[in-house]
C-alpha cells in the first residue's frame, strides 16, 4: 500500500518511500533547474494499491510505465535533452 507517508510491502515494517521520492525529486529540480516528477517503482508485487491522497508521487508498474513515459505532458527539444542530460552527467551538479 503506497500512502502519503509510507510505503508498506507486505508485512514489512512501513518505509517513508514516498517522502523519500518527493525529497529526491525537490533536490533534483533545483540541481537541474527542470521539473522532475517523484516516482516509486513497484516491481514484481503481486498486488499494488494506492491510497486516493497520494496525488504528487506517481506509483508505477511494469504494466504502467510505459503508458507513464510515452503519455508523459513534457516534450524537450533534442538540444534542452542534450543540455539537461550533461548537466545531469556532471558531478558539480549533485554537489
């Protein structure tokens, strides 16, 4: 179950994923100066659900992915990807 919090898988302890995603997310914006979208990868759950408050952080499956990716609002120009991916590359970006 995918909360606004946490991130239960099974009969695991809760993980603050989600706050983590949006924590990375928020940090990689402003690295990057572009909008990064907070995103959990579900891989291999036999059942995925996610509570109707989680509205900023996208939950996604292999079944979902690729409608996510190709249905995705925000279309850069080849040189904005070529400025974007070695900003992204370099290591003073992060730091």
């Amino acid at each position: 179950m995918a909360g606004d919090l946490l991130l239960t898988l099974g009969r695991a302890e809760p993980r603050p994923e989600p706050r983590t995603a949006r924590r990375a997310a928020a940090y990689a914006t402003r690295a990057l100066s572009a909008t990064v979208t907070p995103i959990l990868a579900v891989v291999d759950a036999a059942h995925v659900e996610v509570a109707p408050s989680l509205r900023d952080v996208r939950v996604l499956t292999p079944a979902t992915v690729g409608r996510f990716l190709t249905g995705s609002a925000g279309v850069l120009k080849a040189p904005d990807v070529e400025a974007l991916y070695a900003s992204a590359r370099d290591r003073g970006t992060w730091t």
